[in-house]
C-alpha cells in the first residue's frame, strides 16, 4: 500500500483526526503549492491525517464576472502536482455527472457541494469512479436527508463516503450549525466532517460578495470537536483579502497551527 492510499485508509478507518484543507479554488501554482508544502509539513508534525482541498472550477458564483477558475484542465494538473510532489490525497468538488471521471484522474476525494447533494446522476457518477465521496449537506436540508443521499453513492458498489455539516440557511443571509447533525450523521455509519469556513458565510448580500465570519472559526471548531467530529474541513490562504473567491470567510494561512494545536488539546481533553 502507498503512502496515500494509506493516507485514505486512516481517513475512513482510524481514530485519527483528518484534515481537508487549501484555498477555495485553484488561483496559480505559487499559491497552490506554497500552500500544500505548509499544510503538509505542519499536519505531519501535528500527526493529523491530510488531504490538500481546492476547487479546480467554481459553478456557484454570485455575479457574471466572479472568478470561476484559471482553466479546467490546467487546474486539474495543479491538483495533480500537488498530489504527485507531496504524496498526498488531494479532493475537489465537481459539479455535473460528466466532471466526476475527469477529475478522479487527479484527486482521491470527490466533493459534492451542498446545493447539489441530491443529485442523483452526480452522486452514483462519482461513486462509480470508485474514490472517497464526500457529500455536503445541503442548507435547506436536515441530518436525516443525508442518509438517502449517501444510500445513492452505495448503490454503485462505494462505500467510501463522508458526511460534512456546513450549517444551515437563517433567514436571508446568515447560517446556523446544528451540532446535532454531526452526531446524527455518525450515527448512520459515515465519517463525520465539520465545514469549518462554509458554515460562517453570509451570502445573498446586496454587494454581490459573499460576506463571512472567520473570527469565528475557532470557537466553530472547538464545539465541533466537543460533539466528536471525525474531520474538519476548512479554506486557508496566505492572503485571503487578496484571494479571488471566498476570501471573507477563509482563515489566513499563518493561523493554521495556533488552531489545530488548540483543537488537538480540546480533542485530548475529550477522549482523555
């Protein structure tokens, strides 16, 4: 077994707390691998399981001219290094039944996002690759719906899935977590993940910008862990107010240890 399919081993078998983590999308190589190179090195010392997360192309934007990616297949490619130079598990959302083998030749973890988790097409086609699914839950929908969603990638032969909670829609433009959904979606078998930057969006604002809360990523996190989270999935860049999607809500790359050091304590306390 190689050292990344090992890696996935640990993602759906150990007790290991895992990591899902990178800028929102593929913006150039220097951000990208700048960023993996970082991440790795500091989840080895931390001995946290890790899979480098970004999208190689952005479907849902608010405005026509929001950045939606530097070119599918030259993103890909990217993922692809970032793969083959770190030897690690890479993940990227895909969008239509059509993207799920392309991108499968690049990345072991294919994302469903949230507002299309109950596509059927798109979920069997990214079972049928045959790599990790991790399914987003959508944020009109609650713990109970992800069960069917998960029962359509089982029905290909995949059993390799995630569940991540990524909050739900309070009135306009704000969401809420119910921590509950995590532990009701453990309960139904799966590898649990907290959205840790997704779920602190303030969307549908009049500015055509998604708005964000990162100062409260921490505290997130922390209750996350408290319910027993598997996973933690969170956006990271080196400069997020410069960043071309999602910079408002992304934590900025430098604070990455002080958080997941302060997370593993938590974590600690809990199984202690």
């Amino acid at each position: 077994m190689n050292k990344i399919d090992q890696t996935i081993d640990q993602l759906l078998n150990s007790d290991k707390l895992f990591l899902l983590a990178g800028p929102c999308a593929i913006e150039n190589e220097q951000i990208t691998m700048e960023t993996a190179d970082f991440l790795t090195k500091l989840t080895d010392r931390l001995g946290i399981t890790y899979v480098f997360k970004s999208s190689y192309r952005k479907a849902n934007r608010t405005k026509t001219d929001s950045f939606t990616g530097i070119g599918d297949e030259k993103a890909l490619k990217l993922l692809g290094k970032v793969r083959d130079t770190f030897d690690i598990p890479t993940v990227t959302d895909i969008h239509e039944s059509a993207e799920a083998e392309k991108a499968a030749e690049y990345v072991d973890v294919l994302q469903i996002p949230a507002f299309l988790f109950r596509q059927t097409n798109l979920l069997q086609a990214a079972g049928n690759t045959g790599k990790v699914v991790n399914i987003k839950k959508g944020q009109f929908a609650a713990a109970e719906a992800m069960r069917f969603a998960a029962d359509k990638v089982k029905a290909t032969g995949n059993n390799q899935i995630l569940l991540t909670e990524r909050g739900n829609m309070f009135g306009y433009g704000d969401m809420v977590v119910d921590y509950r959904n995590l532990v009701w979606m453990q309960e139904m078998g799966y590898k649990t993940v907290m959205d840790c930057t997704h779920s602190l969006q303030q969307p549908n604002n009049g500015t055509g910008v998604t708005g964000g809360l990162p100062q409260l990523i921490e505290p997130l996190a922390k209750a996350a862990i408290s319910v027993g989270t598997d996973g933690l999935f969170i956006e990271t860049h080196p400069d997020p107010s410069k960043a071309l999607s999602d910079g408002a809500n992304m934590l900025p790359l430098h604070k990455m240890e002080e958080l997941l050091v302060k997370l593993l304590r938590v974590r600690e306390s809990i199984q202690g």
